[in-house]
C-alpha cells in the first residue's frame, strides 16, 4: 500500500510543535516551515516532512464554471 511509509515516518506526533515553540491544535505557518526545512538536523527533517504532507493534502483550488454557449 502507497500509504504505509507515512506511518512509519511519523513515529513522534507533535514533536515539531515542541520544536518550533508552536502550541499543539494551532497550525504551523507556511512560512515557518519554509525556514525550519533548512535547518540541520531532526528538526529540518521534520519540517521537509511536514511540507510533504502538506502538499499531498490536496488543496483544492477554485476554478471558475465553464462557460455555456447559448445556441
């Protein structure tokens, strides 16, 4: 299954919430991740985790109605 490597990846839920100063049930920045992804070490191996995640969240993006041509 695709999806197992996920579950072993995160072995420490929350712990970069503890690593970032970022109380738990808030959500961490874009940004924030951005700067802690180049950092050496545990903790920028779990922030380019978390931009990972992020981007097969699926965000989905408003895309105008098509328009219909009135014959």
């Amino acid at each position: 299954m695709a999806g197992n490597w996920i579950a072993g990846a995160i072995r420490h839920p929350g712990a970069l919430h503890e690593d970032l100063g970022v109380p738990k049930g808030q959500t961490i920045g874009h940004q924030r991740l951005l700067a802690a992804s180049k950092q050496p070490g545990v903790v920028g191996q779990r922030a380019r985790l978390a931009l990972t995640l992020e981007g097969m969240h699926g965000k989905k993006l408003k895309k105008p109605a098509p328009k219909r041509i009135k014959r």
